[in-house]
C-alpha cells in the first residue's frame, strides 16, 4: 500500500499548466488549452465499499480553455496497487450527474454497487522509475475511434498525452504533453 499511497499523494490536489500556457502564448502558439485538473479522493462519498476495501477513488474534474471557452470533463477512476504497479479503472459517471455538475462539491453519497466500470476504457498500468510514475493505455471507443492515454507523475508536475482518432486521424490531442503544476 506504501506504493499506493505515495502515488495518489502526488496525484491528488489541484493543478493547472499556467506556466506552459503562458510560455506557449508568448511563443504565439494559441492552439493549445489553459487546462486544470482538481484530484479529489472520495472514497468517503461512496457507500458500502467491501469490507477491508484497499483502493482509491478519485474525482478528476478537468477543465480545458481554448479560445474563450471552457469545457469540463470529470472522470471518476479507482485506483488499486497490483502486482505489476498501480492500476488506473475508469468508472462511468454515476446516474444523476452530467460534466457540469459531476464535482467533488456537488457529489452526494454513492452507493458502490451502483457503480459500473466503463466497459470501453482499457484500465492503465503506471510503475515507477526513479521517483517518476509512468503509464498509459490504448483504449477503442469504437472500430474506429481510439483513445491513446501516456502520462509522468513526479512531485513536481504532472504531464498528460491524451488522444483520439477516428479512422487513424487525430482529432483531439496535441504535439506535446499538457504540463500541470501544483497549484499552492
């Protein structure tokens, strides 16, 4: 658990990748998001967890601002320690909540076995080198729409490569990872 723990302690709080963001805008590059992840752990909102239940729930409400406008995304994942490192399983948001009131604020207590794994996202495995935490996976949403997760953990920062493509073409992602930094 010692593994488990120190991986979600750099995981959890808030981040955002102000200081990407600006160096690209002084670049002139205007195509990449102001982005923020808030990591809330919230096992203590889920009821009925199974007796000696040895895993993490976290709410990741992300937020991404490209040319004026923001869109949410939240996400809730289970966190648990395996055998070959920490394992990442996406959850579908649960009944009641959409991306705009999906928030660790907003969260009523859950029952776990209304739950459901979301049957589309490949879980991700991170192992750790270093003190860096590295993992991904490749995910088909459909026959032709894949989902392409890599990301690096470190006290430091947080990066983050996401991708989709349809039929083999990018049609959400960018160039380089978002950067995220702790907020203090």
């Amino acid at each position: 658990m010692d593994n488990l723990n120190n991986f979600i302690r750099i995981l959890s709080g808030s981040f955002n990748n102000h200081e990407q963001f600006k160096e690209l805008q002084e670049k002139g590059i205007v195509n990449f998001p102001f982005a923020k992840h808030i990591n809330t752990i919230c096992n203590d909102k889920i009821t009925n967890l199974p007796e000696n239940f040895k895993g993490y729930f976290l709410l990741e409400e992300s937020y991404y601002t490209l040319n004026g406008n923001t869109h949410a995304s939240p996400h809730l994942f289970l966190f648990t320690e395996e055998n070959d490192g920490i394992k990442l399983t996406s959850y579908e948001m649960p009944s009641g909540y959409n991306k705009d009131n999906f928030a660790y604020e907003q969260l009523n207590p859950i029952d776990y076995n209304d739950l459901s794994i979301s049957q589309k996202f490949t879980p991700a495995i991170y192992k750790q080198n270093s003190g860096i935490w590295e993992g991904g996976s490749i995910s088909m949403f459909s026959p032709v729409l894949k989902f392409t997760l890599y990301e690096r953990f470190s006290e430091e920062q947080l990066e983050v490569s996401e991708s989709m493509e349809v039929n083999g073409k990018r049609t959400f992602g960018y160039d380089e990872p978002i950067i995220y930094k702790r907020v203090k």
